[in-house]
C-alpha cells in the first residue's frame, strides 16, 4: 500500500528536477529539506519519493487524524497528535479528599489514597513496530 498523503511542503523546482521542504503539519515547524533532486513525470511522484526516501523518518504520523507531526507535538504514549491526545497535566488535588498535592507523589499525605496519573501505566517501548 502507498502512502499517499505527505506533510505540508513546498517544492522547489528547477530544470532538471524537484526538491522539497517539508513542514510539520501542526506546529508549521520547518522539518527538512531534501538534499536530493527527484525527478519524475509529475510533481506529485517526485513528492512521494522524496517523502518515502527523505521525509517520513523525521515524521510521527498521528493515528487518530492521520497527520504528520515533529515529536515536540506528538504525544508517544498513545501514537496520536497533541491535538488528538493532550499531554495529561499531573494532578493538582486528590480526587478523594481533595488535598492539594504539591511535587510528584504517588499517594496523597491526607487520606492515603493512590493518585491516579493518567498516561503513567503506559511503558511499552515498541515504537516502529508495524
Ligand atoms: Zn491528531
Ligand atoms: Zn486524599
């Protein structure tokens, strides 16, 4: 299956092929710019051969809005967008007795009660897995 659906870009063009500056579709962030020339019968193909061979690595792509995003606005826990998926703040007051919590702990000092980080279970490392 092709991937057809790139970052934001824009093409260079001279005589004797295309080069091409890919941006972060969200942060509109300057990613990379080919080092290459491509060349092809369209634009278009030339675009996706770039964005195979030189592009995409430096990409995350959001699995929720299909967006191609630069790491600072991907969330990695949950391979979505920071759009898509916020990073969780840590939580400010415990959900059972309402205790504000000051620093980063794992039971609240009032009731005992575990506090609940979101995202914090999450620990699997298998980025790049298909
Ligand atoms: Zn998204
Ligand atoms: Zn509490």
């Amino acid at each position: 299956m092709t991937e057809s659906r790139t970052a934001k870009y824009k093409v260079i063009t001279d005589d004797v092929g295309y080069r091409f500056i890919f941006y972060c579709d969200i942060s509109d962030a300057h990613v990379c710019t080919t080092s290459r020339i491509y060349h092809g019968n369209s634009e278009k193909e030339a675009l996706l051969v770039a964005w195979q061979t030189e592009g995409r690595e430096h990409f995350n792509r959001c699995h929720k809005c299909g967006r191609w995003v630069i790491d600072a606005v991907y969330n990695a826990e949950v391979l979505e967008c920071v759009e898509c998926a916020p990073y969780e703040a840590e939580p400010k007051y415990c959900k059972n007795c309402g205790t504000k919590i000051e620093g980063y702990f794992k039971i609240c000092s009032c009731c005992g009660k575990k506090l609940i980080y979101e995202g914090s279970a999450a620990s699997n490392d298998t980025k790049g897995s298909v």
